[in-house]
C-alpha cells in the first residue's frame, strides 16, 4: 500500500510497479531482470538467472546491453510446500529431505508436464494457483515431494527452448536455492552446473529487496523500470 507508506513515513514512495507494467501492455511479472542484468554486467555471456519463489522465473542475458529476456518457467516451491503441508504437517520441505526419501513418478510427472503454457512463447507469466498438483494424490509423501521437485527442474529445462542462444551457465536465487534435490535435479536436466547466487558473490536472500529498491532509483531517474 505505497499510499498509506507515503502516509506514514512523510517521503515520497515509489509503488505500482506490477500495475504500471500492465498498464503499459506487460505482464506485471517478472520484475527483476533488469536488476540481474545491473548484477551480471561483468560475467560471460549468455547466462541465465532462475528465480525460485512460489512460482519460478528465468532472466536470459545476452552479450549485448538488450539482449534480455525473461518470463515464469512453471512452479517454483508453492505446490512442493503446499504438498509438505498437506502430507506431513511440514511447512516446507526442509533441506529436501523429503523429497531425497522418495522416487519421482514419471507417469505422474509427465501428466504434470503436459500443459499448454511450456509451449507459448513468451513474455508470459504465472500465479501459484495457475498448475494443478491433484496428479500426485496417492503418491507417498515422499515420492510426491519428489515428483514435485523434478517437476520444478523439468519445467525450468523446458523453458531454455525460448532461449535465443544456449546459457554457458545457470545461476539459481530464491528459497528453492537451499533445497539440495532441487539444485541437483536442475543440474542433472539441464546438463550444466548449477550455482546458487551467492557464487558470484550476491545475496540471494536479500536480492529481490535489492531489486526493488534499485527499480525505485531508475523510477527517480526517470528510467524504464520493465522491457517488452
């Protein structure tokens, strides 16, 4: 509620930035690539940046300044904590425990996969809700966290068919960073390795508040805060 901010704190507030972004024809999300193409300016180019939130994003940067593109890949952690929930009282899925225990279903896994949205060009973009997990009921909890895992990993694979040339590397921020079977699944399916952000020195847990307070300083310099 960037009014009632500017409200309380007196100073002026930078705010509706997924609002404008619609405005403007976008799809309001993601919102960061810019920010990752600030942080990425000195490494080897092309390379993609995977945000793993609920639901997961990728930034493909290219060589030249806008060579950039970026859209939601699929799910990120919010059907696999909401599975850890439901299964076993668990919040999330701490350390990937959960799903290390289990198996990944491939029919089940590919009744997942077999969605319209990893087929359209982009930009596009998700909400949590927007896939449905009811495939993996009756699997074990773990081998549905497993399933779940992998289909996180499957679905940030498909997404590099967008590219406009192949990633020499991945980079991974997000919580889904800190979960063990992930970031092997995602380096297993791409055929790559696979670092979490804090490899090149960033602060993955605090760079989507960097990324936002860097967009509210373009916004003051009268800069394009998204891209087409």
């Amino acid at each position: 509620d960037s009014g009632l901010l500017a409200q309380a704190t007196g100073i002026n507030v930078i705010g509706d930035m997924r609002l404008a972004d619609v405005a403007a024809g976008g799809q309001g999300a993601p919102l960061v690539p810019l920010y990752h193409a600030a942080l990425a300016a000195s490494q080897d180019k092309p390379i993609a940046v995977l945000n793993i939130g609920g639901v997961a994003n990728v930034t493909w940067l290219g060589d030249g300044p806008d060579d950039i593109l970026a859209f939601d890949t699929g799910p990120g952690g919010a059907m696999l904590d909401e599975w850890a929930e439901k299964s076993v009282g668990a919040a999330y899925d701490e350390g990937g425990r959960l799903a290390a225990a289990g198996t990944v279903d491939e029919a089940v896994l590919a009744q997942l996969l077999d969605n319209s949205y990893f087929g359209r060009e982009p930009p596009k973009s998700l909400d949590r809700i927007d896939f449905d997990g009811g495939p993996a009921d009756g699997l074990s909890a773990e081998d549905g966290a497993a399933t779940l895992a992998a289909f996180t990993c499957r679905a940030a694979a498909l997404a590099s068919r967008h590219f406009p040339s192949p990633a020499r590397r991945w980079i991974v921020t997000g919580g889904g960073r800190h979960n063990p079977v992930i970031m092997s699944g995602l380096a297993a399916t791409i055929g790559l390795t696979v670092d979490p952000v804090e490899r090149l020195g960033w602060d993955g847990d605090a760079l989507e508040a960097q990324a936002f307070a860097y967009l509210a300083v373009r916004s003051l310099r009268g800069l394009a805060l998204t891209l087409p």
